[in-house]
C-alpha cells in the first residue's frame, strides 16, 4: 500500500476538495496522511485516514507561511512515503525539496492561480516572491491538475507544462434538510457560501437585496472581509434582511445549501484568478437543486450556459441585477438542474484522479 502525505494550509475542517481527493484514495488502497495547521477554533475531524495539524506561533503573513513551511519539511523529510500531494503554491516549496532530496514522486493540485489572487494586487512585492517561487517550480513538474481548463491552459502557455484538469464537483448525495435558526417564512431565500474575501461581489449583493421585496441574503463562511460586511450590515441595520453565519463544516452546510432559492457566484474580474474562478460552490448549489447566478466569466459562464441551471450577469449595478433575480425567482430550473446533477458529480472523474496516480513520472 503506497503512502501518500497530502499537504494543505488551511485546518483540514472546511476544504471539501482535499477530503474528496482524500477520500477516493483511502477506498482505493492508498494510505492517505493529511497534514494542515490547527486554529484556536478549528473544529475536530474525524476521518477514516490519518490527519495531522500543526499548532503554529504565527498564523499570517511572511512569518506564518515560513513556520509552516519549515515544519513541513522536516515532517515530511522523516517520515516514510511513497508520494507526496502538494495543494497550492503555499505549499508546494517543502514538497519539491522533500522529493527531489529523496527521489520521491510529487504531485501538484493548484486549486487556483496563488500568485494572481485578489490579495497581491496591490503588494507588488509579496506577489514578486510568489512569482518567482512558481517560476522556478512548476515548469520542473511532472505530475500536476487543476479545478478547469482555464488554469491548465494558462500553465501549459506560460510554462509549457501539462495541467489535468479535476473540477471541484461534489460527490452524489441524498438532500437532507434542516433549517435557519431565523425566520425565512414568506422569504425568497439568496445563499453565498464560500470565503468571504476581498471582489466576492457581497456587498454589491448586499446593496441588491435591499431593492427585493420578501427575500433575504445568507451568507455563510468567513474570511477576510468578515467583519467589515457584519458592520456593514449593523450599519444599515439590515439584521433581518442579511444572515452572516460564519463558518460551517461541510456537513452543516450541506443541509442549509437547499434551502436557497438561488444561490450566487458573482466574483469580480480581479486578474486572472477569479478571471478563471470555477467554484465548487456552482457544483454545490446544482447538486442541491438550487439556480445560479454566476459573473460574466469565461468557466463560470460555460457551466451554465451549457447546462441551463441559471443565469449570468447582465450588468453590476444593484438595480439591474435586483431585476434579473426578480426574473429568475419567476422562472423554473427544476429540469435543467435534474440532468446538471446527475452529471456534474466527483464520481463522474474519480477514474481521471486514480490515473494520475496510477502512472506517475
């Protein structure tokens, strides 16, 4: 049984990509160690394969991401392994030492474009040193794949390496629903779920749903952005119209998801991160019957025009879009979701995953 160490930056509880990956390799004979980092929040997990999570001094910035990196590669470079899974750039510096030191296989998952995000728009020379770490990395890299065709074609333009392509697509389940700790009778409900991070679109949402009648925003997930949306709200005393309920685990949130009567992906044109964002929240929202509403961006816009599961849209200003949901509530979905679900499924591309890790350079 070949033993593969999974790295990741975040505390292992709410990425659903990693514990698929995870998952498909566990029921097929791999011997599966996933490392992260813990919180003082962070929930406990309890998975059917080895986890572990370093308690760091440093939880941001330059210094959190050399502490973890260091630990990483002294964890990895004393303990036996077969193959080793690097998740992002973040953490891809201590894999590629450990593999090359130690002649072991080495496979890269870039979940999206790092050194493109949002956050080093504006910090010129945080982004250079990320640049500068993907450049000397990757065109070295034999084993790699992708959330969508967007990214694996940016990669094989830029360094002429070849990127597999594995969406971030939920696996199959049976609806199971609970409901909001708040009143939503007579109310349409909006969900956003997913990091609540700098070109999300939500407080563009926020000044939206203030224009339609009976229906209210739920937002669910934190991050960056967090704490000025809740003052936001506060502000303009809009408690009974936005929910921000933080955080959930992937088995909380499947049980909220369905009761949304759309759900939104309305991310702005930031650079080409969210220029070729696929979010595993669209798959989510089919998966649970739910419409979408995407931005205007290449991947996002594929999904639903060839599947009919929503709109894209038309235009950023609150009016206009206030008038396209207006639209949509009016419409029916229901058809179109039934034949997205079956086919936008994890199960679909689990073969796809297992050849990656069948036939490694």
């Amino acid at each position: 049984m070949k033993r593969v160490f999974i790295s990741v930056t975040n505390d292992l509880s709410t990425d659903q990509r990693v514990a698929k990956v995870c998952k498909t390799l566990t029921n097929n004979n791999y011997e599966v160690i996933l490392i992260g980092r813990k919180l003082k929040n962070s929930k406990n997990i309890s998975r059917n394969y080895t986890t572990k999570r370093f308690k760091l001094l440093f939880n941001n910035g330059f210094l959190f991401f050399a502490e973890f990196n260091l630990r990483l590669f002294i964890y990895l470079l004393f303990h036996k392994k077969d193959i080793l899974l690097a998740n992002d750039l973040d953490t891809l510096l201590p894999n590629f030492l450990v593999s090359k030191l130690q002649n072991k296989k080495l496979v890269f998952d870039s979940h999206e474009l790092f050194s493109e995000i949002p956050e080093l728009v504006n910090r010129p020379k945080v982004k250079s040193f990320w640049m500068i770490l993907e450049d000397l990395i990757i065109p070295k890299l034999k084993n790699n794949y992708t959330v969508c065709d967007s990214i694996a074609k940016h990669y094989k333009n830029k360094y002429q390496s070849n990127f597999k392509t594995i969406k971030n697509l939920p696996f199959q389940k049976e609806l199971k629903k609970r409901n909001f700790n708040f009143d939503t009778k007579n109310q349409k409900i909006i969900l956003y779920q997913g990091a609540t991070n700098l070109g999300r679109g939500l407080n563009l949402m926020i000044e939206t749903v203030k224009l339609i009648d009976n229906c209210c925003f739920v937002i669910i997930g934190g991050g960056d952005e967090f704490l000025n949306l809740k003052l936001k709200v506060a502000s303009e005393k809009l408690e009974k119209k936005v929910f921000l309920l933080g955080r959930k685990t992937p088995e909380e949130l499947a049980k909220l998801t369905p009761l949304a009567d759309l759900g939104i992906s309305i991310e702005e044109d930031l650079g080409l991160n969210y220029r070729y964002a696929l979010p595993n929240k669209i798959f989510d929202y089919i998966q649970a019957n739910v419409p979408v509403l995407t931005a205007d961006l290449p991947e996002m816009k594929a999904v639903i025009t060839k599947y009919n599961v929503g709109e894209v849209l038309k235009n950023r200003k609150p009016a206009i879009i206030a008038a396209q949901i207006n639209q949509m509530f009016a419409k029916s979905y229901s058809e179109s979701l039934k034949v997205a679900k079956r086919e936008l499924i994890w199960e679909k591309q689990e073969t796809d995953l297992l050849k990656i890790f069948e036939n490694l350079q």
